[in-house]
C-alpha cells in the first residue's frame, strides 16, 4: 500500500512557501539586518564633539548589525537649523565619518545638536530605537 500523503500537490508547495517564508520572518527578528547608530563617548553617554583641524564637526556613524545597510540620510539638527548628509552604505561591523561645518550660532557660546540617523527611515533595522542621540559642543 503506498505511503498517505495529505493535500494536493499545490496544497504542500503553498505549505513550503509559508514555511520558507516564516523562517525568514524569523531570522530577520532574531537580528538578521542592519543597526546603524552614532557612535557615542561612553563616558559622556552622548556623541562626542570632535573637530578636525580646519573645525568642522566630525561624525562617527557605525553598523552594528548582522547585514549590510544601504545609502542613507544622516540629519544634524541645531537649534535653528538642520543638515542632511549622505551616508554611504556600511558592512556589519563597519564604521564612516562624515564632516560638515559648524554653524556660527555655535562658535560662541557653543551650541547642542541631535544626530538622526537613517532619517529618512530608508533601511531595515534590526533596532530603530538606537538611531538618535544628542550633543553639545562647546566653544571651539
């Protein structure tokens, strides 16, 4: 007697569609995508205020998740304006600077900013909640 089989052949392909697809499901939450996130002074628990020689804010942008980001929009917000750079794609693990020139409202005395990044909510994290942070960069 041949063996039972349940369900006719669409039945059991559809099946293997839905598990495929629930495994993936379940890769992806178990942290199977990108984390970009700012890179933060862990004595300041915020982003450090660097600059380079010529003084321009240097932004320290990593991916710590599993997979590869794509392009993105980094957003620099001060207090009367904002500033949207490129980030160019980030393997697991990697980390990119990016630059750009202090406001003058922030040459005296100082200014805070917020980094957002991925503003554009452009790539699939693995963890959203870690893309924001805040600094204040005192006078130069």
């Amino acid at each position: 007697m041949p063996p039972a089989q349940f369900g006719t052949p669409w039945s059991r392909s559809h099946g293997m569609v839905l598990l495929l697809a629930a495994g993936l499901a379940a890769l992806t939450a178990c942290g199977g995508r990108a984390d970009l996130a700012p890179l933060l002074d862990p004595s300041l628990g915020a982003v450090p205020c660097s600059r380079n020689a010529a003084g321009r804010l240097l932004l320290e942008i990593s991916n710590q998740g599993k997979r590869p980001s794509r392009a993105s929009t980094t957003s620099v917000a001060f207090p009367v304006f904002e500033v949207r750079l490129p980030t160019r794609p980030l393997a697991p693990g990697e980390h990119t600077q990016l630059s750009l020139a202090l406001p003058e409202l922030c040459e005296e005395p100082g200014c805070d900013f917020t980094i957002w990044i991925d503003a554009k909510e452009e790539v699939r994290e693995s963890n959203e909640d870690n893309n924001r942070a805040t600094a204040k960069c005192p006078s130069p």
